[in-house]
C-alpha cells in the first residue's frame, strides 16, 4: 500500500500546475459546469447552459487543443486551453482560460497563461490570440501583462502576441514543470524514491 511522505515537500501547499492527460478531459467538463454564471459569460461570450458546455466539451478535439490545469489539493479549478489553428507556418493558436470564482484573483490564471506561452513557443507558435468580453478587466490585465497588444471592436476585445521561436531554456522550463508536477502527483513515485 502506498504511504504518503513523512515530511511535507518543499512545494506541498502549492497548486500542482500540468498538462492534463487524455483520460482526464472529464475533469476538465466538470470544472467548467462549476463555473458561475459570471465566469460562464466571460468564458463562452454569453451565458452558457450545462448541455452547451458538454457538447463543447465533447466536440473538442484532442489533436489540436491541449489542455493545462491547475489542481489545488487534488482538485482541477482552473484550466488554460491551448488551441492549435493550423499546422502549416505561421503557426497560430488560440488560448482561453478559466478559474473557478473561489480560486479567483490567486495568480493561477497568470501561471496558466505563462505556461501557454512556453508551450506556443515550444510548438513554434508564433502568434497567439485571446478572445475577452469588454468588462474583463482581470483577463486584459494578464494579457498586457505578458506583452499581449489588446484591440477593441463594438463586442469583444481581442488580443495578439508574436512570439519567437523555442529556446534551450523554454523547453527545459516545460520539461521540468512537467516532471516536478508529475513527480508530485504520482504517489507510486514517491514510494519508489524512498526506496520503500
Ligand atoms: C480572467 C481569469 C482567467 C483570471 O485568472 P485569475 O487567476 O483570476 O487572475 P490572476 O490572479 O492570475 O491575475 C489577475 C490580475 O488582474 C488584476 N485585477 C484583479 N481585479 C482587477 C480589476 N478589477 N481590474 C484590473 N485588474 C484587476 C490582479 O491584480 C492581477 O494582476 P497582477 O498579477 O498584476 O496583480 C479568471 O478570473 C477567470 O477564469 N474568469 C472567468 C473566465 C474568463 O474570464 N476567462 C477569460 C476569457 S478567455
């Protein structure tokens, strides 16, 4: 039987931030139907039912959208979603974002976003978009933040990014993001390193 670790790890309090795995998109569905009604409208661009965000959520297409998602103590409450919009160059992709209300305003959607950005870059994305309603001050702040130049039409603000090409450094930071996260979410992992 696997035994938890007798002393606290130096990230325990932390959200594990990852990739999610294909078996794991129902997680990704369930995290959506916990958005509120605010959340629903600033993530979709109108107030979305349960049947719409299931069909979304099935229709989806794993080879071209990956998904990232942020587990606090085991639970996901915020995802980014990587989507790919063609594969000849330039290549382009679309990001989105969601955060369930109580885990709001705590950075993780800065975290996903960061970590978006490396992986476009990984892919050699060159350009990225977001979609955002206009009164989404939290979601323009990250974008402008991270360098996005934001542009207005009469119902949504979209904003755009170049970015440059992978680096030894931005593929190492996902590698290692990915192995930290995986090490920390994989209890069998411990075990073995303690040698139990
Ligand atoms: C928009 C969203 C993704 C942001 O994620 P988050 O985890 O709440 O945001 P963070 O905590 O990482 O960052 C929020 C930033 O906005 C700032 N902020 C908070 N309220 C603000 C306001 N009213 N006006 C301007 N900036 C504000 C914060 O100070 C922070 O900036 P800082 O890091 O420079 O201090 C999240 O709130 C969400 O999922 N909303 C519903 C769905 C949605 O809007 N999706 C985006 C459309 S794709």
């Amino acid at each position: 039987m696997t035994q938890p670790l007798p002393f606290p790890t130096p990230w325990s309090n932390e959200p594990v931030i990852r990739r999610l795995w294909f078996g794991e998109r129902a997680l990704w569905r369930e995290h959506l139907l916990r958005l509120d009604p605010q959340a629903r409208r600033d993530r979709f661009a109108g107030l979305v039912s349960d049947a719409f965000i299931r069909r979304y959520c099935d229709e989806a297409d794993p080879f071209t959208q990956e998904l990232f998602g942020a587990f606090v103590d085991g639970a996901l409450r915020a995802v980014g979603e990587f989507a790919l919009l063609n594969r000849d160059w330039p290549r382009r992709a679309e990001l989105a974002f969601s955060v369930e209300r109580p885990w709001q305003n705590q950075g993780l959607g800065s975290t996903l976003f960061r970590r978006l950005l490396v992986h476009a870059r990984n892919l050699s994305v060159s350009r990225v978009f977001i979609i955002s309603e206009p009164g989404n001050a939290r979601m323009h702040r990250i974008a402008r933040k991270y360098g996005m130049a934001l542009t207005r039409d009469e119902h949504e603000i979209a904003g755009r990014l170049e970015l440059v090409g992978p680096s030894y450094f931005s593929v190492m930071e996902e590698v290692m993001e990915e192995g930290v996260a995986f090490w920390r979410q994989t209890p069998d992992l411990h075990t073995i390193t303690l040698g139990r």
